[in-house]
C-alpha cells in the first residue's frame, strides 16, 4: 500500500509528466557538486557493466647512436568493473484533492525527486573519499591552509610508480565547517577556530576575493577549486583530481507513473541507475577535518 505526500490534481498525471520530469531533471545537478567533480561513464544499452582501463606509465631511456633499444617497454592497464545500481523515490498523489488542480504542486512533485536522487548520488560519492589511504590530517582535526598545501604537495608529488603524481585540476570536496576555517584564515580576519569579533578587519588582493566569493559555495587556494558540500555529514572530505574516482550512469533519470484505483491515486516513481568507484587510490587525499560548528 502507497503511503505517503497527497497532492492534488486532475486525476491522471499524465499531462504533467513532463513538467515532472523536467523538474526532476534540473534539480539533479544542484543537489551536490561531487557528481561533476569526478570521471564520468556511460554504461551502454543492454550491458550489465562497464570496464574502466586505466593505463600504467611506461619508462624512457637514454639511446646510444647506432644500439639498438633491446627492451621494450610493454602497455599495461588496470581495469576497474562498475555494475550499475538501482535508487529510487516513490511519491503518491492522491485524487481525493483532485479537483483544486494545483499544476505548481505537481511541477514540485520533480523538485522533491530531483533533489533526493540528486542528494543521494553526491552522498554515494562523498563516502569515497574515506576510502582514501592517504590523510592529510589527524582524526578530526583542526585544518588549515598549510595542510591544503600539504596535499597539493603530496597529489603532485610521484607517489606511485604505476601512475605518477596527479595531474590536471585538483578539486577539494568539504563540509561547510572546513570550509569556513580556510576561509577566515586565508582573508587574515583571525584565528581559524574562533569566532569573528567586532572591528575585525581583512587585507585586499586573495582575502578580499576570498570573502566575496565565500557563499558562493566555491574558492580557489593553492590551484585547487574549493567546493562546499552541505551533503557532508561526517568530517570527512577528499581533494583529489577528477579521475581518482568514476561515477558510470546507465540511467540519470528515468520517471513513470501508475494508477492504482483501489488507493484512489497515481504513484510517481523516479530512478536512477549508477555506480560510483575508487579507481586511483594516490590521486586523491582524505581531509579529515573537524566540523563542529563556532558557537
């Protein structure tokens, strides 16, 4: 038996699937940036999964004129398999309160879906990030610019043979708490843990770029783009380059609806089918940063 949110409408929704649908769609995205941070992959039509190859580095070598080059060097590649996975959301809408025909109530029924799958495909990625073997910081600790540095560091540094050191843009995925303290540390405002007090003052140039674009939800510090996650519900980040993690989508967003005559009401069902995985352990750094919030 379908429980749950009645709506009112004109008893077949049928003629609001697309404002449904184009709702859902458009609040996907915003829910959470860690889905346009990472590779993405298209698991094709009629495949039970995708394989991801992720090719090894090969050495050069000094020549000498006229030696031949006696070994040669041999491609390699690891392949990481992602098996999609279902996640949905059911809304009923009821016909008791058909007649009033609230098409804004319907077009809300896509907003509530796109947000929660949208929600929870950036939760499925943020939990990545624990399994990142490498921690810039102490158990929920208090972190600063100088760790962020010391990641950049360590990413661009040749931490493993096989794939070298992170190249490209570098991201940083925080909870709002992280990012508050780089924040007021970086304007020169005042300690990082500590409340604001009155009179306080900040410097131009970096801090004053820094404020203006605070709750905007996204800073640069040290070439790395700062991304504020409100999704993070533990203390623990990540700062990686994009392809550390892939996300492979067989299916963002797939929505229909049935009529159930017994319950007097159509079910709106939403889903979505992906996959989300580690692929390069050293290309990213687990921030494990505290995140209680200044009084």
């Amino acid at each position: 038996m379908a429980t749950g949110l009645s709506l009112r409408n004109t008893g077949s929704l049928e003629s609001m699937s697309k404002i449904i649908i184009a709702n859902a769609i458009a609040n996907v995205e915003p829910a959470g940036p860690a889905n346009q941070l990472v590779a993405r992959y298209d698991i094709p039509s009629g495949s039970k999964q995708l394989n991801i190859p992720i090719w090894k580095r090969n050495d050069a070598a000094a020549l000498t004129e006229g030696v031949d080059i006696s070994v040669p060097q041999q491609m390699d590649a690891t392949v990481v398999s992602v098996t999609g996975e279902e996640h949905g959301i059911l809304i009923f809408a009821s016909d008791r309160l058909v007649s009033q025909n609230n098409e804004d109530v319907l077009a809300h029924v896509g907003t509530v879906q796109g947000n929660a799958l949208g929600r929870l495909l950036d939760t499925d990625l943020v939990t990545l990030y624990a399994s990142l073997s490498k921690t810039i910081l102490a158990s929920a600790a208090e972190g600063s610019v100088v760790d962020l540095a010391g990641a950049v560091s360590y990413l661009r540094t040749s931490n493993d043979a096989d794939y070298g050191p992170a190249y490209g843009e570098l991201n940083a995925v925080l909870h709002p708490e992280h990012i508050r303290r780089l924040a007021m540390e970086s304007a020169g405002i005042i300690g990082s843990t500590t409340a604001v007090t009155s009179g306080t003052t900040y410097q131009g140039g970096l801090s004053e770029d820094v404020i203006k674009n605070y709750y905007r939800g996204t800073f640069g510090i040290f070439g790395v783009s700062v991304w504020e996650d409100g999704n993070i519900t533990t203390s623990k980040g990540g700062i990686f380059q994009k392809e550390a993690f892939a996300l492979a989508m067989e299916s963002e967003i797939d929505a229909e609806q049935e009529r159930d005559a017994s319950l007097r009401g159509t079910e709106v069902v939403m889903t979505g089918i992906w996959k989300e995985k580690e692929v390069v352990d050293a290309w990213g750094v687990l921030w494990h940063g505290a995140t209680t919030a200044i009084s």
